[in-house]
C-alpha cells in the first residue's frame, strides 16, 4: 500500500465502551500497526442529549489498558483536531451547503406533525414511508416549493433540516473489504437527514466530513453501519473527494448463538461485556469489567481477535505483535461470531501460563500484603507449582495457601478416605523420622521417607494420603515433599501432630 494509512475508532460517549467496540478499535488498531499506519480516536459526540459524563475518559482508559492506545486524537498529535465532533460543528455546514448549491441536497420543511401523517397514511394502507424520489417533489421542501418561497421561508426563520437528494434508476456497485461486491438499487434509499433543525450535522454528514478532512484511508466499523455504506459512497462522489476502503465487521452474538451480545447476557451468564468496571453515574449501577475480575489484557485482546477473525492455521494464542504480524482483513468472516464465556477463560488460563513467574510472583505478594502475610519463603518456586490450575492471579492464592497458613480443617471426604484407625500411630512414626531427617531438601526427604514406607511394607497410600491431610488440610495440592521441603522440618511436624489431634 503506497499511500499513508488512516484509520478511526470513533464512538459516541453515551456509556461505557462494550466489547463490541473494543474488538472494532483493537482491527483498527492491528491493520493501521500492520502497515505503519496511524489509529486515530475521534469522538462523536454530536447528539449531546445521550452524552454521558467520563464516558470519553473510559473510552481512553479502556484502550491503554488493552494495549492498543490511539496515535493521534483528543489531547495527543492533534494534527487534524479538533477530534470532538462537538467542538468541529463550525465546520459542517458549508458542506450541508455546498451540497445544495451543487444539487446533491435540499432544503426540506415538513414539519413532524405533516410527517407522522404521511406514514400513518401509508401503513392504513399496508406500505412503509420513504421520503425519496418517488415524493419528494410533492412534499414541503425546495424542490416543490418555488424560490422566492423557499427564500422567504429561509428568511423568516422557518425550522427546516438539509436531506441528500438521493439519485433515481441507478444500480451502485459497492466494494467491502470483508463482503467482496454489493450491488444497490438507489430507488430503495430514503433521503437521509444530513443536517438538523437545530444546527448540528448528522451522523452521516460529520462522520463523511471528518474522515475526509482527517485524511482517512481505510473505515473498518460495525456491521451495523452496513446500511448506510451507499449513502456514505454517494456523499463521497457528491463531494469528488475519494472515496476510502470500507470493511464491516461481523456482529458479536450472544453465547446462544442468536442475536447481539448485550450488557444483559453478562449479567445472566456472569461474565464482563465491557473491559473496565463501570459505575453508571445516573443510576450507580456497576457493571463488571475484564480488568476488574483478574482478566489479562493480553487474554481479552487474543480473545477479541478471534471473534471474526483466523490467522488460517492451528494457532490459538497471540501476542499483540504476534497478532499485529498476522492479521489480514481478508481473513475477517462474514458471519457472526458467537461469544464464548469458557474460551475467555481458556484463553485467560494460557496467558496466565505464560506470563514471567517474576511479574506473577509481584502480583502474588500484594494478595500476601492484603492477607498480612510476611513470609521468607521463594515465592517464585511456589508459584511455579501451582501456577498450571490457576485462571486468574486469585486463584494462585486457593492453590497455596497452605504454604502460608496451617490448616485449622481439614476436608470431611478426605477424612473419610484417608484417616484410618492405625493411621495416628503411622503419623506419630512418621514424625520420629522426620525429626531426624538433618537435610530437608525435597529430594532427601522423599528418598528417606519413601525407604521407610517400602520397609514397611505398606501401601504408599496409608502414608502419603493423611500426609497430604496433615499438611495441605485436603487430598489437594503439588508434590508433598515439595511442601514439606518448603515450609521446613519444624512445621511439617506440628501439621502432623495437629491433624492427629484433630482426626
């Protein structure tokens, strides 16, 4: 690709960003960083009635936590700013106006009464409303209305919004990145609103006029944009501006399988759909984040890949440079991809696995701090014995505190399954030699022990099992002369001696 590449993330500030959104700006972000490209944040913000208050900033916030922060936008590299649509709004009505001086658009003065009447009209008689070719010119707007009454209205301050004159009998040939050729009939588009009574341009008119000027390259966005594709073509050709390349990305689907992954299907399945906690500032809902239930990043960003995306081989876990070096919108499928709440965690567990034992470890000692536990004991090595069932940095917790903290319970079915009649004058044994064991390194203990039970001649099973009991306080837990190595000669005897207590 021999000119520069552009390419936009721009929502609208009316909530905490969904997954959804976050997997369009982590595409965007991929095929921009592919190409040495720019990944620019614009906000849309022209429908100021749905703003809400730190949306924007969660927007920001969510992406440097995933990784994939913007190159350019509010605040940063503003070479084409402002990246407020709200603070651009001086710009656009030149361009609602040069429409209609070039014919592409008109002035339209129905009011919303003589609207609703028409489609009221339209559905007695069984058919839908569309304000296009077919009756325009019998509406209140400048193509019926002579001059001198459309000037005089203009004059007088009649309410009036700028619709696109929609072109008739024409078939547009559309090229999509992802869904190859689409073919239009313009005699089925409406004459979109591009320009509002109040002042503000539409969607369709801001968003056209900022890639434009900003220079954008390449507008990868949601499926659900798919619809107003042709417009967006047409606004292009109406300007003579070039027209960039468009990719529209497959929906999220709930776990079912059916329809748009909603901020409902976590509540009910109990899992996030947005990266980062969210406290709704009108109502003081919360609504769970990735970041907030032990996700990693590097996890929720693999997994977003994946939904609609392959890399065409076998390969399920990526890095973001990994991803980066792989990812072609070609390979974006058309269909759906449904959300799998197991596959988060899977693809959670894998980059748990994966993560430095160093990072790991630091992360550990503030779960200690938090318990006020101090210990001298090589948190790196514990780590690495139980890291292999963890998902999330918590669970090392579940899966070792036993290193840290003598039981004071110890399991019932273990119990039961373990502790036998002769099993406290076997542990009382068992104590003895350990007691004179002097080096208590893993390897030592194991050989003397194991020496001791095969001079027995008793079952692995009488020893190792209430062993376990003693020491972990259930069936659960790494190699036991690991442990007992770990916590040393003293503490291995007193867990002894209190599960024989105990049991």
């Amino acid at each position: 690709m021999a000119k520069d590449i552009r390419v936009r993330f721009a929502p609208s500030p009316t909530g905490p960003l969904h997954i959804g959104g976050v997997r369009t700006a982590l595409f965007n972000y991929l095929f921009a960083k592919k190409n040495n490209g720019t990944f620019i944040l614009r906000i849309e913000d022209t429908d100021q009635n749905r703003y809400v208050p730190g949306a924007e900033e969660y927007v920001t916030n969510s992406l440097n936590w995933c990784s994939i922060p913007f190159d350019e936008g509010p605040g940063k590299n503003e070479k084409f700013g402002p990246y407020r649509q709200s603070e651009r709004k001086h710009l656009y009505k030149q361009y609602a106006d040069q429409l209609i001086k070039d014919g592409f658009a008109y002035y339209a003065f129905d009011t919303s009464e003589a609207l609703d009447t028409h489609r009221k009209d339209h559905e007695a008689n069984g058919k839908t409303f569309i304000y296009n070719w077919h009756n325009r010119e019998k509406l209140t707007n400048s193509l019926s209305l002579s001059k001198e009454e459309v000037t005089k209205r203009l004059d007088s301050g009649v309410p009036f919004v700028i619709r696109f004159k929609s072109p008739q009998d024409e078939t547009l040939h559309l090229n999509d990145e992802i869904r190859g050729d689409i073919r239009i009939d313009t005699n089925t588009l409406d004459d979109k609103i591009l320009f509002k009574s109040d002042g503000m341009p539409t969607y369709h008119l801001a968003n056209i006029v900022d890639d434009h000027l900003m220079k954008i390259t390449h507008v990868i966005r949601g499926e659900e944009w798919l619809p107003s594709m042709a417009l967006h073509v047409l606004l292009y050709r109406a300007f003579d501006w070039e027209t960039p390349s468009f990719a529209h990305l497959p929906l999220i689907l709930k776990p079912v399988g059916k329809g748009k992954l909603g901020k409902r299907d976590g509540i009910k399945g109990g899992f996030p759909v947005f990266p980062l906690q969210w406290t709704d500032p009108k109502t003081n809902e919360v609504a769970s984040g990735y970041k907030e239930d032990g996700y990693l990043s590097e996890a929720v960003i693999n997994m977003l890949a994946f939904l609609g995306w392959n890399p065409g081989t076998e390969q399920e876990l990526f890095s973001l440079e990994e991803l980066i070096a792989e990812f072609d919108l070609k390979r974006v499928n058309k269909a759906g991809a449904k959300f799998d709440p197991e596959k988060t965690k899977w693809f959670q567990q894998q980059h748990l696995q994966r993560l430095n034992t160093e990072i790991l470890s630091e992360q550990f000692k503030k779960i200690l701090s938090e318990k006020s536990i101090s210990t001298s004991l090589d948190i790196p090595t514990i780590i690495n014995t139980v890291k292999e069932r963890a998902i999330f940095t918590n669970d090392l917790w579940d899966l070792s505190h036993f290193y840290f903290v003598s039981p004071t319970q110890y399991d019932e079915k273990s119990v039961k399954k373990a502790w036998k009649e002769d099993t406290p004058e076997l542990m009382h044994e068992l104590t003895r030699i350990l007691n004179d064991i002097n080096d208590f390194s893993e390897n030592n203990v194991s050989t003397i022990v194991k020496g001791w039970i095969k001079g027995k001649e008793i079952g692995f099973g009488k020893i190792m099992m209430p062993l376990r009991i003693a020491l972990v306080g259930s069936l659960q837990g790494p190699d036991l002369f690991q442990i007992a190595s770990m916590i040393g000669k003293k503490e291995t005897i007193q867990r002894i001696e209190n599960a024989i207590d105990v049991n």
